[in-house]
C-alpha cells in the first residue's frame, strides 16, 4: 500500500506520517528529506526543478518498494489536483493500491504551527524544516488546491480541540 499525504507546508504532514509509519510498518519517503540531506535546503531558485526531479525519483522507488511487499508513505505535499491525479494514475497502471491522507488544519492552528516550526528552525533545532517566511506563505497559498472529497480516503483534521481521522464518504 502507498499512502499519499496531502496538506499546506506546515499542515502536520510529516507527524502524521511518522504515526503512520509506525501503525503500519511502513518507509516514508520524504523530498523535504532529500534535499535537506544532499544540498541542505541551499537550492534557491533551483528548489522547484530539483524537487520535481526527487519527486519523479521517489514515486519510482515507492513502486519498487511496495512490489516487494512494504508499505510506503509519500509526506510531499501534493498541492495541486494535478499532482494527485498524475500520482494516482501513476500507481493504478502499475496496479499498486494506494490511499489519500488530507491534512486538515484550521488556520489558527496552522498559523500556530509555522510560528513554532520558525522558532526552531531560527533557534538551530529545525532538521530539514525551512523557514516559512511571508513571501513562502503567499505561494502556497497561491498553489493550494483542497483536495475534494472524490480525492481523498482519509481526512485527518487538526483543528486545536482534537486531533482526528475521518474517512470520506
């Protein structure tokens, strides 16, 4: 089984996967991993190409591993419905079962976790995280596209009461 992660930079993607990644056994696969660890996130103006080519290299890999048996999670984003159409289709010729995870995030939440991933990416302790400055918040914003409930298995909603899955009908 693949599973997609989708949701805004910031969203709880990557915290969610690693509580999937235990569940269910399974490898994640990062671009926000990749390019921190070969270039350190100093690509500048090359980020798009370069993440685009890590993205092509990792749905290959995330093939090969779920042909061997392993389930795999792809914490990328996927933020337009291009994206996960082109993804869906990718994994359904090769008659790979995948499953949609949306990230849910209210804005207060969301505003409170690029507040908080700053603070640690300023303070030393941010990983492969960037910095979320305003002219990043502007982008995504402008890119973002919620996925529809067609599109998704799983809505995971992070709204600052409760954190929860809620399947799609």
């Amino acid at each position: 089984m693949i599973y997609l992660i989708c949701g805004k930079i910031c969203s709880g993607k990557s915290c969610y996967a690693r509580r999937l990644k235990e569940l269910h056994n399974a490898v994640i696969l990062s671009t926000d991993e990749v390019t921190y660890d070969l270039i350190r996130n100093e690509q500048g103006e090359f980020y798009n190409t370069f993440a685009k080519r890590v993205n092509l290299y990792l749905r290959k890999k995330a093939a090969e591993i779920s042909k061997a048996g392993a389930d795999v999670i792809l914490d990328w984003g996927f933020w337009t419905k291009a994206d996960r159409t082109e993804i869906s289709d990718f994994f359904r010729v090769q008659n790979i079962p995948y499953e949609w995870h949306y990230i849910d995030v209210t804005d207060a939440v969301w505003k409170k976790s690029i507040e908080e991933r700053n603070r640690r990416v300023e303070s030393g302790n941010g990983g492969s995280d960037f910095f979320v400055d305003e002219g990043l918040l502007l982008k995504v914003n402008s890119l973002f596209e919620n996925p529809s409930v067609d599109e998704i298995d799983v809505r995971y909603v992070r709204d600052g009461l409760t954190e929860r899955s809620v399947p799609s009908v």
